[in-house]
C-alpha cells in the first residue's frame, strides 16, 4: 500500500509540474506582471554624447522670449466685391451691405515695457477692434500706433507696464546655417516654438512689390523654421536669444500651409520703422530717388567691369536726392556706406533704415572709374516716381518716306530707320525701332523687345539703321550697352556681339 501511495504522489506531482509549464508556456494562460515585459535595448546606442548641451540653448531661449511674444485678435471690415456675390443680378443689391465683417489672428513682439509692440501690417491693416492676448493668457485691448505697408510693419500699443521685453539684435549679423527659432501663435496655437536653420538672406519673393510698386522693400530672412498662418508678426530668434526678423511670409501650396521656407523682415529694418512710428505715427523715410535694375554679365561687360556686381541707374527723380548729388542715368552703383550692393533690394533694404535727411557715401562706377558722392536723403511723396532722364537736345529731323530696314541674326533682332512720324508718336528726337526680336537670341535674352526704339549705344546717340551696322560690326567679340525707350520708360542693357 505504501508502495502505490507514493507512486500516486509522484505521479500526482509530475502530473502537476507538466500542468503549470503547459498553462505558462503552452496557452498564454497566465499573464505576466508589467514589469515583467522587457522591450527595448539596455543601453543607448551611444553613449558618449551630451545630448542635454545640444537642447540647452533653444529650451533657454524658449523660456526667457516666449512670455514677450503675445498673439493679436483684430476684427476688420473689407468691401464686399457684387461679382463675387449670389446676389450680383439681384434687383435690390444696392440694398445689400457693402462690408462685411472679418477676424483674423497674428503674433506680436513686445518691444517695451510700456506697451509697444511690432507686428505685421497685413495682421492689423484696416482693425476696427484690436485684442491681445499675453503670455500669462491675459485680454487686453490694443492700439494701432502707426503702420508701414512697404515693409508690411506695424506697432499697436497697449494699456500695460513692467512688460517683458524682447532683445532686439543685429540682422546684419545673421549667417546662412546658423540655428534659429520661430516664436508665434500659428494656427491660433499659443507659444509655438519651431527650430531651423537661416536657409538665405536678402530674398525677395514679390510678396509686397506686387501689391505695393516698386518701392516697397523685400530683404527677407529665408529660413526653414516651421512657419504658418498666425505666425505673421512673431520672432525669429538666434541661439542667444536676440530676435533678428518679424516672420511675415511663408512659401505654400494652395491651402496656404507651410511648405518648407518661411520669411522673416530684417530687425534692424523693423527696429527703425518701430521707432519712426512710436515718434511721429508714420515713417519719415529718406529715399536716393532712383529706379534700379540688377547687372548682368553682358551689362557689366559693356561697363567694363570685371565681374556682374552693383545696380545700374535707369532712371532719376526729379529733383531727388540722387540728381542732386549728380547721380546720373546709366552709372553703376557698387557700394554704399561701404557695403557691397549687388541686388536692388540690397540696396533698398539698407536705405530703409535711414531716415529722411541723413547723408549715405555712395561708390560709382562711371566711365571706367570709381567714383564716390554723397548724397544726402529726402523724403518722397507717394505720388512721386523715378522717370528716365529726358534728352535735352534739340529735335532731330530725318527723311520721310521709306525706312531702311536690317536684320541682325548674330543678336537676333530687326531695326529699322524712323520717319518724322514715328518720332512724334514715341515722342524720341533720334533712334531706330526694334520691329522684331527671336525667341531665345541674345537680344531676347535681355529682355529687348518690338516696339522699343535704340536711341544710344555706348552713351552716343544714333539716327539710322547704317550707324547701327557700323557699331555692330565693330564691337564683335565685344559688349555693347544699349538705351532702349518705350511709352515714356528708358532702359539700359548690355548686349554681347558675337564673334
């Protein structure tokens, strides 16, 4: 009997022990605890870098410029176009409201403790109501102070002491590559901070010139910091912590989101406006009062100049600052106050931060040498735009009847002579007229076109298609710079004569 007890009691155990292994392992019967789930390697792949160093600066800058980035609420009126309206054939649409009401959302940055802060003038641009929202998620009603389209600033202002202020830096500073930080509001989000790199500088995207002329100033910041809709008026920031631009633009596809590249208006350009508003509720600018095109190889060659660099003089305000200081039509600036200028905004971008009545050395590239003139800034009136210097010789007479006519293929372009006539209707003394140009020739390459007369060539007049032939055939191998009128607009171009 004892026998078979402990055969039953050993069977019995074993019996049980395969039982246990086959509910753990077998069936998944009985769960293990959480803290028994292992996923995961031990240790980090690598082990030897301060990860905690990299991130310190942008969690530092995030604190100490988020709470003077504040978000703007602004309810507006915009006209009500019929055309785009149900009711455009209604009988009684004279009726129906003109206006309708708007809301809109941007950033701002506090630039003193009383109050002021800078934004976009597209974020405020016709405010009925303005509301600030500070970092502490305080309401508060704001001010426009003053804005300035052609930079797309404006400052508004509120009802507020001992607020934290941003450090405004040095834009002229910034490099291509380094680390900076969008600061804003995007998408009605409060305090959003993104992280990039500056991608470009001096941009132009003819996001202003489009809707404000010639004279609106583009030089922006290209950076690939995440920037979107709300953004507009927030801080691009250095590593340090200094804002260098007030984001303004982004490049988007058709729903308006961000794709890659945002802008950002140059501080340095955004503290002068800024304070112009503050003192006088507008922006007292100086202006050169000149119209100017970027060079060209072929321009620079027919110049002669080395390389393509500066902004060639295609026009003169009358009685501008520039015409005063014997600035004339077709010289070359290179330089002001001793900074390179290679791209009309260049050049405009730096005169933005100047104010009406101050003196700027300009470098002139005239006749083969450099030359320096000072010029002391004016302010400009709305109205007033630069017009191409007028000939002042007496009018010059040609032979009516039939015109000579050439065709030129090494340029590809056909002039022909002019009657007394045609002078009168294109209201020129001299010249011949462009009646053809190919498609991808050089002059087309330089946007010459039908319709313009050639009235100089090398700063001298001509009068026929023979004179013209004569120059051409003598400058092969060379550049010629050619002065073109149409409709009361002169242009100056360069234009290389083939072997």
């Amino acid at each position: 009997m004892n026998k078979k007890r402990l055969i039953g009691s050993a069977a019995l155990i074993i019996i049980g022990v395969l039982f246990g292994a086959i509910l753990v392992s077998g069936f998944g019967w009985i769960k293990p605890s959480l803290a028994d789930v292992m996923i995961g390697a031990k240790n980090p792949p690598v082990t030897d870098v301060d990860y905690t160093s990299f991130s310190k600066p942008f969690i530092e800058v995030a604190e100490k410029v988020t709470p003077s980035i504040v978000q703007i609420n602004v309810k507006s009126k915009v006209e009500i176009n019929d055309r785009d309206n149900f009711f455009f054939f209604f009988p009684f649409k004279d009726q129906l409201p003109k206006e309708q009401e708007q809301l809109g959302s941007g950033s701002g940055v506090i630039i003193s403790e009383d109050g002021y802060i800078i934004t976009n003038n597209h974020v405020v641009e016709n405010a009925e109501q303005v509301t600030v929202i500070l970092h502490d998620n305080r309401k508060v009603d704001g001010k426009v102070i003053g804005t300035d389209p052609l930079t797309d600033l404006a400052v508004i202002k509120i009802d507020e002491d001992n607020l934290p202020v941003a450090y405004l830096g040095n834009s002229d500073n910034a490099k291509v590559g380094q680390w900076v930080m969008a600061i804003g509001n995007p998408l009605s989000l409060n305090s959003t901070v993104t992280a990039g790199i500056i991608s470009a500088k001096s941009r132009s995207i003819n996001i202003l010139t489009r809707d404000r002329g010639n004279r609106a100033i583009e030089d922006f910041i290209q950076t690939d910091a995440a920037i979107n809709p709300g953004n507009s008026g927030g801080a691009l920031v250095d590593l340090s912590g200094a804002v260098i631009g007030i984001n303004t633009a982004i490049a988007a596809n058709g729903s308006g989101s961000y794709i890659g590249y945002g802008f950002a208006i140059p501080i340095n350009i955004a503290k002068t406006v800024s304070r112009e508003i503050i003192l006088n509720g507008k922006v007292n600018r100086g202006y050169i009062g000149v119209t100017i095109t970027a060079m060209d190889a072929s321009t620079s060659k027919a110049v002669g100049l080395d390389k393509a660099t500066g902004v060639m003089v295609q026009g003169l305000l009358k009685d501008g600052a520039a015409e005063k200081a014997g600035i004339k039509e077709g010289d070359i600036i290179l330089k002001i106050d001793g900074r390179e200028v290679s791209q009309p905004n260049h050049l405009q971008s730096y005169v933005a931060t100047k104010s009406a009545g101050t003196e700027v050395k300009l470098t002139i590239w005239r006749e083969g040498k450099e030359i320096e003139k000072s010029v002391t800034l004016k302010s400009s009136n709305d109205d007033e735009t630069a017009q191409p210097v007028k000939n002042s010789s007496g009018k010059e007479k040609s032979k009516k009847g039939s015109s000579s006519t050439l065709t030129f293929d090494s340029i590809g372009m056909t002039v022909k002579d002019m009657t007394d006539d045609e002078k009168e209707a294109y209201k020129v003394n001299n010249g011949v007229l462009i009646t053809d140009v190919k498609t991808m020739s050089k002059a087309d390459d330089q946007n010459m076109s039908k319709g313009w007369v050639i009235t100089e060539v090398d700063k001298k007049k001509i009068d026929s298609v023979d004179e013209f032939d004569e120059i051409i055939k003598s400058k092969k191998g060379k550049a010629i710079l050619v002065k073109m009128v149409s409709e009361g607009t002169s242009r100056l171009v360069g234009l290389e004569i083939p072997e």
